[in-house]
C-alpha cells in the first residue's frame, strides 16, 4: 500500500484488575476494489502490539514470546485463518463501499 491509502479503524477495548487488553481491526485500502484492501487485526496488551493477523500475508505474527506462541497456534487452525481472511470482504469491502459511495466520491 502506498503513502496515500485510506483506513478505517475499529476497537475492543477490555480492561480488569489493571491488566488492559485491546483489539484493532483495520481495513487499509485506496480503491474500493478488494485487491486494493488490507485487513489488519492486532491485539495488545498493555500498550504492547504481540500479535497480528495481516490479509496480505494471510497468517499471524507474533511479536513477543507470547505473541509467537499464540500465532502459531493460531496459524494451525485452519478454521480460525478462514475466519480471519474472510474479515476483508465482510468487514472491510462492506463498509469502504459506504465511505466510497457517500463520501469520498463526492468531495
């Protein structure tokens, strides 16, 4: 993705006894087309990303000891990288196309 690209964020936020938890869903793109987008899932905790699910690479990554624990494990279920992949045309195509067509196409 370029230097120009788009994204739309979206957050959980989870927090108990001091220990704070987040997850952020991107969608990057510059075109509505679905080629165009990537979809970023990362989680955090305490301010520290450890792992990442990334439409391009098509896979988790992890980032801490932790993170690479949970990636791979992540990665083996097939069912949770279906899941993941499918994200980019339900979450993102869906709600690019609105931005696309009550926004951006008309400023």
């Amino acid at each position: 993705m370029d230097s120009s690209s788009l994204c739309l964020l979206f957050l959980t936020l989870c927090s108990a006894d001091a220990f704070k938890h987040y997850e952020v869903y991107r969608c990057v793109f510059n075109s509505s087309d679905l080629e165009d987008i990537e979809y970023i899932y990362s989680k955090y905790h305490k301010k520290k990303e450890y792992m990442r699910f990334s439409s391009s690479l098509g896979k988790y990554v992890g980032y801490t000891e932790y993170g690479v624990m949970n990636a791979e494990r992540a990665n083996k279920d097939t069912s949770e990288l279906s899941a993941r992949k499918a994200q980019k045309e339900t979450v993102c195509k869906q709600h690019i196309d609105i931005w696309y067509n009550n926004m951006l196409s008309k400023s």
